[in-house]
C-alpha cells in the first residue's frame, strides 16, 4: 500500500476551477458596485462644488469661480483637479462669470456610467450626451 500525502494534480485543478468560477460571478458584481458608489460621489461632488459656488459668489464681487478660483479660495480641496473617485470635474464660467456649468465625467468606462452637470440652479442632472445618460433621461435632474 502505497503512503502519499498531500492533494493530487487533479485535486488541485478542481479547486482552481472552482475558485475562477466564483471569481467570474463576483467580479461584475464588484464592479458594477463600484461604479454605483462612483456616481453617487459624483452628485454628492456636484452639490459641494454649487455650495462653494455660491459661498465665493458673496465673497467675489457676485461673481463665479472656476476649480482653481474655488481652491484657492479654500472652498474645495484641490483633490477635484483631477480624477477624484472615478470622475473628472470642470466649471465652465460664461464671460462675465455670471453663469456657470459644472460637469462630471467618467475617467473611464468601468468608473461611471453616466455624466452628470449642474448650473446655478444647483440642481444635478444627468448629461445633455445621450451616451452618458440613461435611455430618455438625457438632461433630466437626478432622482
């Protein structure tokens, strides 16, 4: 009778597939996790970059800032210039800084799906590009 110890090659195989197998089913579902926990912190971001907006407006002669105007301000830390949890944020001032638009866009594909956009109305909605909105909700405020 012959005395082995330990798992055999076939043994060992097994349990690798069984491993890649649960891997497969849990990865989409990390991964799908993350970009929801992305786009909330991208409208949470979106609320805090209007109430910087709206502080600097009372301390800036009623005029808007841009990201830069905003940090050095101490309104916003400098972690929004640039990709800041999955997302790329910018405010886009009108001429006579009267008017602004603050945009969030995915780094990538896998951070974010959708694109979302503010104005002084301080309400968050979804981008007016149809590609990073959802089907027919192009434009709308987020629920």
């Amino acid at each position: 009778m012959k005395n082995s110890k330990g798992f055999s090659l076939l043994e060992l195989l097994i349990v690798v597939a069984i491993i890649l197998i649960i891997a497969t089913i849990a990865i989409p579902s990390l991964l799908r996790s993350r970009q929801a926990a992305n786009e909330s912190a991208a409208v949470a971001n979106l609320r805090t970059i209007n109430t910087a907006q709206v502080t600097y407006l009372s301390s800036a002669a009623g005029k808007y800032g841009d990201l830069p105007d905003l940090i050095a301000a101490k309104l916003l830390d400098d972690t929004f210039t640039g990709t800041k949890a999955g997302y790329n944020y910018s405010v886009n001032l009108d001429a006579t800084s009267s008017d602004y638009t603050i945009q969030a866009v995915p780094a990538s594909a896998n951070t974010g799906r959708y694109g979302y956009y503010s104005v002084p109305d301080a309400v968050v909605r979804y981008s007016t590009n149809a590609s990073l909105a959802p089907a027919g909700q192009s434009g709308r405020s987020v629920q």
